[in-house]
C-alpha cells in the first residue's frame, strides 16, 4: 500500500495557506446555483461526466463528497472551531485543489510515521484519482508556492527596512540622609526628605540587522548626596546614590554610539560621547549593575575600575575567543568633553586617557570570573578623580595635583549558587604616580561582596545586600619620603529589596550605612534611606 501511496504523491506538496487558509477554502459561503426557466428549456442542454469540466465544485459533487469523507477520516483540515469540513460551501477549483493537497499531505505524515495501516487502501485510490482530475491545478499551486519562496528567499538576504525603537525608563525617588555629622566637618547632615526624578529614553537604531546606533537622552533633578551641610550634603562621595543625575532637569544627549560586527566572533563599539566600561565589557554584577534596577548606592553597582572612561570617548573590541573566553580591550579620552577640545593637553590622544584590557572566563552558567587591567593617564589635577566619586580623597598623598598616570588591576566574580541565590564581588588595586613636581606615588585598594535572592517572599522579589570597603590610600611616597596610609577603614554596608510590581515598574526601598566615613574613626556614620520607583518602557 505504501508503494502506491508514493506513486500517487507525484507532485511536491504544496502549503495550501500559502494561496488560501484552510479557514478561506470552507467560508466562502456561496448561494446554492439557481437554474433558469430558459436553460431548462433549451435541449441544447449537455450532460457533464468529468469534474474537470466544472468552473466551481459543488457540495453534490462526486468530488466534493469524496474530498470529504477524506476529511473527515484523516482531520486534514480543522479551521473551523468545531472541526468540521462542512458542506454547504461551493468551492473553485483552486481553492478545492488546496483542500485536496492538504489531505495529501496529512497521509503524507502517516506513512512517513509508520503510521501506513491507518490509511486505507481505497482511500488512496480516491486520492490518486483526484489527484489525476485536478492536476492542472495542483501543478500550478505548485509553481506559484516555489516563486512566493523564491522571492521570500531573495528579500529575506538582501533587504532590511532601517528601523528605530524607542526604549524609556523613569525614575521618581524619596530620600533623606542622616547623621550626626558630615565627613570631615563639624555641622550635623541637614538633608530634608527628597522627591526627584531621572527620565532615560533611548534611540536603538538599525542599517543592516547587525549594527546599532544608540542615542540617549537624559534629564533628571536626584541631587548628589556628597556636598557640604549647606546644600544637604554628606560630606562624601561614599554616599551618592547609584542613580543620581544633573540638577534642574536638563536636557542632554549623555550617550551616543554605534556597535556592530565586523565578524562573527568580533564586536566593535565606537563612543561618540558618555563612554561606560561596564557597558562595553563584561562588569560581573548582573544583579546590582543597573542604575535603574541594580544597587541604590554608586560604589554598590560595580567596581571601580569600570568607572575609567568617565563618560568619554572611545572604541571597544570584545573577541570570543571559544565558548568560555572573552577578550576585550579598549581606548578612552576621558571625561565627555576631552576628545572634542582641540586646545592643548586635549583632543583623542593629547588629554586624559584609558587603556583597558580585560580577560572574561565563563566555564558555565554558574561561573564568571573577570581579570581586568586599565592604564589612566591625567593631564591635570592629580588622581583626585581616579576613582570617579566611589572613595575617599586624595588630599595628603602628593597626588592631588600634576600629571598622574595609575595603573589599575582588578578581580571580579560571579556565583550562581542556585538558580535563585546568587554571590558577587571584587577587589582592585591601583598604584599611580606623578609625571610633573615632586615625584610621588602612592596605592590603593578596594573590595566588597554582594548577596542576590531571587523570588523572595514572591515570585519576580528581589532581596539584595553589599558589603565592602571603598577605596582606600594605603602608603606611598612623595620626594623619597614614605607616606603613610589611612588608618581607619570606612565600610559600605547597604540592603535593599527590588519588589516587582509588573514587567515595567519596580519598587526598591534601600538603606545605605557608612561606617567611619573617609576611613577616618572620627566622622560620624552616616546614613541613606530611599525608595527608588523605576518605570521601564
């Protein structure tokens, strides 16, 4: 039986949607024919034996009921909600031949499946005679469904419409600080209670598929926490929100750049303006790098060493090496408005700049480790921003004023403990000198850990902590004499709890604590408590 099957089946089989849904060929719902007065009384009347000399299929026709018993028997077609192949339609012969060449196809599938005693031998001999009464049609179906193909296959390899997508977040934010004192001063922390926003909206778009020009646009009032008494500040970096902004809601573009792909193990990200390492490589906090979502506080998102572009301009290369190494590097003209400037000590290659190089190891799901060295050279004003507002000052090392150049060595990790519990970290070295004046040097180190649970208390929560101690002058020398480190050591101690409200809004309350701020025993602790509402678009 299956023999003669396959020498029914002589025509290719045929997507019968492709012309007309299974749901089309049954609905056209057509009056029964009507025969006039006139044609009854002619006897020029013929008598039709071939269904081929038929314009239409009737339901009365030897065809149609043959077509479907099949129907019925095999569920060649089932558009309708009820299943059922009915009737009352009249079909044209294309939209019949269509019908006809699902059912081929459907015991197509039972003797592919070994399934050749379900279909009986009788019906395949209805099938070959349909077959053969409609093959005309059946042939052109054929041709029309391989030039549809033909010309998908042709706009599909080279045609792409450019397109754009629109990608927002807004943030609305409360917060206090408090205290007994400000770092480094005698006054109490005199922060009132806070309601400020920060509004992103960003431009992805497209040429080929494989390329992406993002712009972003930035406005926000959520005021640093690091300023003196006056302005309600802290007293230090140590305490900036991860997501504060410019002050009065002004409007700028902070990011502009274009990524792509030059081979398919290679990408390429060139930065116009607002340059950030751990968006061009890997940072290994997944669950508390994001300013929108992630940590509450800055020096919570990820380490420092990620901080070196400071929003400047630059390219990055990422190679895949194999399925578990990732190298990358890159080069950076620090800070947004350096490469633009064509004044002395300024420009690309003249002014501040970054070099970074990084090794990715990612064995599994569970691991991801990072090895990272980045190259700072500053044309002025020491180190004082080495660390871009995640530490202490600089103030007493010898390297608050000059040319600086630092080199920075970092270690990051990722655990994924279980597949709801997961464990982070870093620790960073920097040793950095300057080029002009007295010959000084000095090191520093930084670390800390963080701690995710998923789905905590319900489904979509996120409960987080990070603990760690900020950067930290630990000795040097200036002019041949030893300078001695800080003795103290301030830690960052901050939790907080992501509750997910829907798929685009987030509450976050969180509390921040300072202990020993500027690594000095004598500041008082200070504290930051907030509630970071993030509405994703």
């Amino acid at each position: 039986m299956t023999k003669l099957f396959w020498s029914v089946l002589r025509v290719s089989p045929v997507v019968a949607a492709t012309i007309l849904s299974a749901n089309s060929v049954l609905a056209n719902e057509v009056k029964e024919p009507t025969t006039s007065v006139a044609q009854l009384s002619s006897d020029k009347i013929s008598q039709t034996t071939s269904v081929s000399q038929f314009r239409d299929v009737q339901p009365r026709d030897w065809a149609f009921q043959a077509l479907q018993s099949l129907v019925e028997r095999y569920n060649c077609i089932s558009g309708y909600p009820d299943g059922t192949f009915r009737g009352n339609r009249t079909l044209n012969r294309f939209e019949f031949a269509a019908s006809l060449n699902a059912c081929l196809e459907r015991v197509s599938e039972l003797i592919a499946s070994s399934t050749a005693d379900a279909v009986k031998k009788e019906d395949l001999a209805t099938l070959q005679r349909l077959q053969e009464e409609f093959s005309a049609e059946l042939a052109t179906l054929r041709g029309q469904v391989d030039a549809l193909e033909a010309r998908t296959g042709e706009l599909e390899a080279n045609q792409f419409s450019t397109t754009t997508k629109l990608k927002g977040e807004a943030i609305f934010g409360l917060t206090q600080a408090f205290g007994n004192g400000v770092a480094g001063g005698t006054e109490k922390i005199n922060s009132n209670f806070t309601f400020s926003d920060r509004v992103r909206l960003t431009l992805e778009s497209s040429f080929s598929g494989k390329d992406r020009l993002q712009t972003r646009l930035n406005a926000g009032n959520i005021r640093s926490l690091s300023g003196n008494a006056a302005a309600g500040g802290t007293g230090t970096n140590m305490a900036r929100l991860g997501y504060d902004s410019t002050a009065d809601n002004a409007l700028s573009v902070d990011k502009l750049n274009y990524a792509f792909n030059p081979l398919p193990n290679l990408s390429v990200k060139v930065d116009a303006i607002g340059a950030d390492l751990d968006d061009n490589f890997e940072a290994f906090n997944p669950d508390f790098k994001s300013s929108g979502s992630g940590s509450i506080s800055r020096y919570g998102r990820f380490s420092p060493i990620y901080r070196q572009a400071r929003g400047g301009s630059g390219i990055a290369l990422n190679l895949k090496a194999n399925d578990a190494i990732t190298l990358g590097a890159g080069y950076y003209a620090r800070g947004s408005a350096t490469a633009s400037d064509p004044g002395p000590n300024k420009g690309l290659f003249e002014g501040d700049s970054t070099i970074i190089g990084q090794l990715a190891f990612k064995p599994n799901q569970a691991i991801n480790l990072g090895l990272t060295y980045a190259h700072v050279y500053q044309t002025s004003g020491g180190f004082s921003g080495g660390f871009d507002s995640t530490g202490g000052g600089v103030v007493g090392t010898g390297l608050s004023t000059g040319k600086v150049e630092a080199s920075n060595y970092g270690v990051q990790l990722n655990l994924k403990a279980t597949p709801k519990i997961s464990l982070g970290g870093w620790a960073g070295y920097t040793t950095a000198s300057t080029l002009t004046g007295t010959r000084s040097t000095g090191d520093f180190w930084y670390w800390a850990g963080n701690l995710a649970i998923k789905d905590f208390v319900r489904e979509g929560n996120t409960l987080g902590f990070v603990f760690g101690q900020p950067p930290k002058f630990t000795g040097g020398k200036s002019g041949g004499t030893n300078i001695k480190g800080e003795t103290d050591t301030s830690f960052h101690l901050e939790g907080l709890y992501k509750i997910k409200v829907s798929d685009n809004v987030l509450i976050t309350p969180g509390v921040l604590v300072i202990l020993d701020p500027e690594h000095n025993k004598n500041n008082p602790n200070i504290y930051v408590g907030t509630i970071r509402t993030t509405f994703s678009f």
